[in-house]
C-alpha cells in the first residue's frame, strides 16, 4: 500500500484557539519515515511558519504528540507505514487541550493535574541520611515500576473520552503518576494524595474503557494504576476516611 | 462529578441488587407456573415480612443505584453541574424510593 506510493497526501490542521483548518501538502515518501519526518519536512520544504513540538525524536521525551488519522500518537517513533492510509495523513494537534498554534497545544492544564493529583514526590529523608531499600519483589514496589516509564506525552490524556466529556478530571497520565507515588514507601504525601485522587474529578469518574491503555507509546496501563487507586480509596473511605 | 463515595455506594449497590435480581427473576418464573392472577401474587406476599424486607431492599438499592447513575449520564452529556447536578441525583432518588416504596407497599400491606 503506502510502500509502493512515491508521494503523501498529508493534511495538516493549521490555526490557533480561535480556529482553523486543514491544509494539504505533497510530501515525499522516504524509507523508514515516521509522522515527524512528514511534519519535518513540511516544515522545511513548504511552510516555514508551521508549529510543531519536539526534542528527542528517540521517544524519550514526550514532546511531539499529535492527533495522527484520528489516533493520538507519538509522532517521532510512529512510521508512516503503520498509520498511512492509501498514502494519506491526517495530522492534528492533541485532542482535550487547548491549541496555540498548528500542531502545538497548550500542556498546561495536563501538567497542572499532575500537580492536582499529588503527582509531587514528598520526600520524607535527607540527602544526609542513607539510601532507602526498597526490595524490588513488594507488591508496591511492582505495582510502582509498572507506571514509573511514563514520558508525560498526554497521549492517554487525548484518547481519554472521560476527559472529552468531563475537562476537570485529572485523566490517566496524572492518576497513573499519583498511583506509582501511593506505592513509593520513602513518600510521606499519601494522605493528601489519596484526598486528591478520591475527589470530584478523581479516580471514581474513570469508566475503564482503556483507551489511555491502548494508545499508551510506552505500554503503561493507567486503566490498572486507576484501578489501584479505586480500590485504595474506596478501602479508605469505608474505614471512613476520604 | 464522582467523587469515592458515590463510586462506592454505586458498586456496593450493585453488590446488593445481583443477588436479588436473581431472587426476582427465579420468583417471576415461578410464580407465572400456575398462572398469574392478582390474587395469587397477593396471597404470596401480603403479610409477609420477607417479601416486604426483599422488595425494599431491592427498591433501596435501585434507588441509590440508578440516582448515582443517571447523575453521572447528566454531567458528561447534559452539563449540569455543582447544585443543579446534585439536586437532580436526589430527585431521582427519592421519585424512584416513592415511586418503588409505595409498590411495594401496596403488594405487602
Ligand atoms: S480507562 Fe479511564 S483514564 Fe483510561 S481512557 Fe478510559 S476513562 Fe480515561
Ligand atoms: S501514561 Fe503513556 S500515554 Fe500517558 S503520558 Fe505517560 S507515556 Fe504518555
Ligand atoms: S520527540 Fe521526544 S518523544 Fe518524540
């Protein structure tokens, strides 16, 4: 299919928040070319103002997420290949956040719930004091190491449709990094952090349909860390906490 | 928007009604055996404290259930919020205690 197509029909959304709309270009077909190539060479070739986001292009740091053919995707490790269709892209900024401009929303609100959802790490020792042991076969420590190589790319957050239907819930990616905290022993933040995850735009408006888990580049499971979190806070409400 | 206490009440709701589903639907299809008159399922029931205590625990659950619920269906589709939201999950929760309250009521007294 797209192997064999020597040029990309690529639609680009191109605007800001107050609107916009999309815009097609040719682009060359390359050999092991990913979605950040495309947006790349559009870039260089025909539209020298077109916004975009990214840093790494080795899908370390979660920059350079986009709405690609209705799937959020992380641009730099997705080959056209696996996501063209007949030779064609579409490619939009993130869904769920706001736009700046092109292809870069604004991240704020999805940092922001990190911060919400006690996604700060409360240290409870000194630099002074030797290092805690934490042995790698706790259950804790598992369930923890299960989330812990999220790269903040907001992929979950933009095909959460919880999120799409109700903004303030904190939405996987915060969830997932206040489930890894409440499993961290040297965090001396749980009590705070598990008010905030059981509140109105907490863990309890998850539906679990795993979206966040499917497109997740790095194959976390925010769906099971929220569980967690569900189970944890519901534990603690019945002993009438919460 | 849910918060841990209605997410709890609604799953230890539902851990109420599964059992007594099943009760309700195993009654249904035995007491549609020898017919179904108004006098059969009166002579069951009337009277009868288990089948009192069984449809009004039923009709608690229902309640807090589908209150919860349709609350959440009401936030994420029609918007409503903060008291406007509240009020309409307790709306729901009374309308279907009365409504199911007085059913019951009716069938046992
Ligand atoms: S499982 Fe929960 S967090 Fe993940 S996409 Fe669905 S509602 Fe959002
Ligand atoms: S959980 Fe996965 S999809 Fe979500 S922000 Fe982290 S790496 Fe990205
Ligand atoms: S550019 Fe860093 S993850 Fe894609």
């Amino acid at each position: 299919m797209t192997d064999d197509i020597d040029t990309l029909a690529v639609e680009v959304w191109r605007g800001d928040a107050r609107g916009g709309g999309y815009v097609a270009y040719a682009v060359p077909r390359r050999e092991s070319q990913t979605v950040l190539d495309v947006v790349t060479w559009i870039q260089h070739n025909a539209e020298p103002a077109l916004a975009y986001r990214f840093a790494c292009r080795v899908g370390m740091c979660g920059s350079c997420a986009m709405t690609v053919n209705g799937a959020p995707r992380w641009t730099c490790r997705t080959h056209v290949r696996r996501v063209a269709k007949a030779g064609r892209l579409r490619i939009a900024p993130l869904r769920n956040l706001l736009v700046i401009r092109d292809l870069a929303a604004d991240m704020a609100p999805f940092f922001d719930k990190w911060t919400e959802a006690g996604g700060t790490f409360a240290p409870t020792a000194t630099r002074d004091e030797p290092a805690a042991e934490i042995p790698p076969e706790t259950p804790e420590r598992a369930a923890a190491d299960a989330g812990i190589e999220c790269i903040n790319c907001a992929v979950c957050y933009a095909a959460c449709d919880t999120v799409a239907m109700a903004p303030d819930y904190l939405g996987p990616a915060a969830l997932n990094r206040a489930w890894t905290l409440l499993n961290d022993a040297r965090d001396g933040g749980q009590a705070g952090r598990l008010k905030a995850v059981s509140g109105d735009n907490g863990c309890a408006n998850c539906h679990s349909h795993q979206s966040c888990a499917d497109l997740c580049p790095n194959g976390l499971n925010p769906t099971a860390a929220i569980a967690g979190l569900k189970r944890r806070a519901g534990r603690a409400w019945l002993r009438g906490g919460a | 928007m849910t918060d841990i206490r209605l997410y709890m009440l609604q799953r230890i709701s539902a851990m109420i009604l599964a059992p007594l589903i099943v009760g309700h639907i195993v009654t249904m299809i035995v007491a549609v055996q020898d017919g179904l008159s108004a006098a059969e399922i009166l002579g069951r029931t009337q009277g009868s404290l288990w089948w009192g205590l069984f449809y009004g625990l039923f009709v608690a659950a229902v309640s807090v259930h589908a209150a919860i619920g349709l609350r959440t269906v009401a936030f994420e589709w029609l918007k409503l919020k903060g008291r406007a939201l509240d009020m309409l999950g307790w709306i729901v929760f009374a309308g279907l205690l009365a409504l199911g309250g007085r059913a019951v009521a009716a069938v046992v007294l």
